[in-house]
C-alpha cells in the first residue's frame, strides 16, 4: 500500500493564517501534517520539530522516514481520524491528499487554518535568503549538491530536498546560525508559483505533468512568475532550449553550460568510469578543475550551476572544487546496481533510479554508461520493460 502523500487529487477550501511565516518560524504552535509519509512532508515535518513546534502526522502506512522521526518526537498515526488532529493549531497536507480526507473536511467544518505542503515550505523560506532549485529533472542531486558545497563554504544552511541525503545526514535541516535555505522546488502541481527566494537555479523546463497542465506554454508560465517572484539572481542552464528562451534576456540572470557564450563554461570535459571532470570557464577566465565522484555529462551540468551560484555567493573556487569532490548522491534517488555486468557487456556499470521512467536519463538518452577507458564515451542502450533501469535524477 502506498503512502497517501503518492496518490493525487486537488482539495479545496482552505483557511490560512493572516501571517503564516510568523506563525511557523517566531512562534510554537501544534502542527499536524496529513501524508506525513512522504519524502516531501517528512523533511517538512523535520523542519517544524526543528523550529519547535509540537508535530504530529498521518498516513496509510509506516515508513522508514516516520519511525526516524517519531524517535525525533513526531505523533505518528497510522489512520486518517479527525480526532488525532483535534488539538492541531494547523493543518498541512500534502497536495497528493484527496479533498474528501477526513481530517481535512473536519479542519475546514471547525474553520481550523490548513495549508498545502508548498506552502508552508514556502512560508519558512521566507524567515531566510531562499534558494530555489527548479526543473523537471535534476532537482533532488542539485539541491543536495548546493546545499553540501554551501555548508562546506561555512555559510550554515538550512537544506530542504526531496530524498535522504547521505552526506548532509537527512532530507532536511534548519540550521538558526546561516543566511541562507536552499530547497527543491516542485513544479509539478504549480505550486513552485509560491515562492518568492532571492535566488533561483533553473536546470530544464520540459513538457511534462501534462495532468496538471495544459501544455508547455503553461509551464514555462509558471517558471515565468517564479523568476519574477526572484529578488536576486536567476541561474539557468543555456543548453537547454526552454530554460534558456524563458530566461536568456534577463538582466540578473546568469547562465552556465557547454555554449561557449555561457557565463561559466564546462570546458575539457571528461567522462572516466563512476567520475567527471572538467574546467571551468568564467567569462575567459579559468577557474580551475572539478571532479564530481558521480557519473554522466548531465550531472556536469547539475554541479556547473552549483558552481556558478555558490561563486556569485563568495565561495572561492578551490572550496568548491574540494566540495564537490566529495560530494555523494541523495539515497534511494540513485542506486548503484551492478559494474561491470557481463551479461550486458564488459566494462558496462548498470544504475537504477526510482520514480522517474525507466531506462532514460535527464537528457533524455539511454542509461548505461560505457565504463571503459577514459575520454568522452557514447552510452550504451539497455532493452528492456518493468524495472527502474537509468541514471535519470
């Protein structure tokens, strides 16, 4: 049975509070999350322990992100009953969450505020210089990469993404010292629209969800009012076509990418093995070398725009460098199946990669990457139905 936070419909009929920000960043209240489940609700739930509020949750099963965080202090309940959230000062939901839920219907019979998941998030972003990280693909990696090479920079972040990150300890952190929240947008039911951060890092924009939207004019739409929801500087990736037409005429954007009119530039790139480097070039000038310990021209591009936001924020580059070095990939958002699988071919590394269509990557091209040798490698096509075959984060 699947979590109610992965099930999806559109409830209606919300009360808010008139100063959500301050009410869940400068106050403690009793807060009760409905598809606590999810990897989305529970770094939220994270975040609301952490801010010192009372929270409590609920879902049709048990994972193991609830048991972590009811050792943390969550009342997790394994039933929607209206009375497990009776106390609760609000109420937020995840937007998977079917409007007719019971707790839902008895919040909004009793006039008691609720909100959706984006929300709130959005809400406690507020409180901080909010960093978006927004696209169809790549989101989870890149907001965990931004978040790691920030927090090696010594800038504290609080970090908000959306699977367990093995090198930062968990999916989400609320860290009082530092300026800065970096988060994983969700464009999928629009409510990316809800953030208003200093910064956003645009990866793609791509014709997808189409159960939400009508088409791809609708979605570069919603990009559209995020970037002009965007105080400061948006980032974009220039080699992907709708993100750079949305974004390319911006005054405060800066883009990254292999185009040589790129801002900063992958140059010498090189694909050995599980590992990338490449140089960096900042408008003609070199900035140095970065070896990434995971694998695929797409994960350049994702560490690229890494680099060009953590050095606008004052990062010098050999922090960066040295970070990203290190830097290992969100658990469950990426699994190493096999190396070197002879069956396939010798020398091949086979990854597996949930929740997104088999056996495709973010740019679209097959999953299987030549481990042979060293230099730019074409990957290899693996045929097949039913499993989570690629390297698509």
């Amino acid at each position: 049975m699947k979590p109610a936070s992965e099930e999806r419909s559109a409830p209606a009929g919300r009360v808010l509070p008139l100063d959500l920000p301050r009410f869940l960043t400068r106050e403690h209240h009793r807060v009760h999350l409905v598809g606590v489940a999810g990897s989305g609700m529970s770094g939220l739930a994270a975040l609301l322990s952490q801010l010192g509020h009372a929270v409590s949750g609920s879902d049709k099963v048990s994972t193991m992100e609830t048991d972590r965080l009811q050792r943390l202090g969550l009342r997790f309940h394994e039933r929607h009953l209206p009375e497990e959230a009776g106390t609760a000062d609000l109420v937020v939901f995840s937007s998977a969450i079917k409007g007719d839920n019971p707790i839902l219907v008895s919040a909004r019979k009793y006039g008691k505020p609720i909100v959706r998941r984006a929300e709130a998030l959005a809400a406690i972003m507020r409180s901080k210089r909010g960093i978006v990280i927004a696209g169809m693909h790549g989101k989870t990696t890149t907001s965990a990469m931004t978040a790691h090479v920030l927090r090696e920079g010594g800038l504290h972040p609080c970090h908000y993404v959306g699977a367990e990150i093995p090198i930062l300890g968990t999916n989400a952190h609320w860290d009082s010292r530092g300026e800065y929240f970096v988060a994983e947008g969700d464009e999928s039911d629009g409510t990316i629209a809800l953030f208003r951060p200093e910064h956003t890092l645009i990866l793609n924009i791509e014709e997808e969800h189409l159960d939400f939207y009508a088409d791809l004019d609708a979605i570069e739409k919603v990009f559209a009012q995020l970037i002009t929801q965007t105080a400061g500087t948006v980032f974009y990736n220039l080699d992907d076509k709708n993100a750079a037409r949305v974004c390319r005429s911006l005054a405060r954007g800066i883009s990254y990418g292999f185009a040589d009119e790129a801002d900063y530039r992958a140059v010498d790139i090189r694909l050995t093995g599980f590992a990338s480097m490449f140089r960096v070039d900042h408008r003609g000038q070199d900035l140095g070398e970065a070896v990434l310990n995971v694998p695929g021209q797409h994960n350049v591009h994702n560490a690229l725009g890494v680099v060009a936001l953590a050095s606008e924020l004052g990062i010098a580059f050999e922090k960066i460098a040295k970070s990203l070095a290190k830097f290992e990939h969100a658990r469950r958002r990426f699994d190493r199946i096999a190396q070197g699988l002879a069956a396939v071919r010798p020398g091949v590394g086979v990854y597996g990669k949930r929740h997104h269509r088999s056996g495709r990557r973010l740019d679209g091209r097959p999953a299987v990457a030549s481990q042979q040798g060293s230099g730019r490698q074409k990957p290899q096509r693996v045929h097949g139905r039913g499993s989570s075959m690629g390297i698509r984060i």
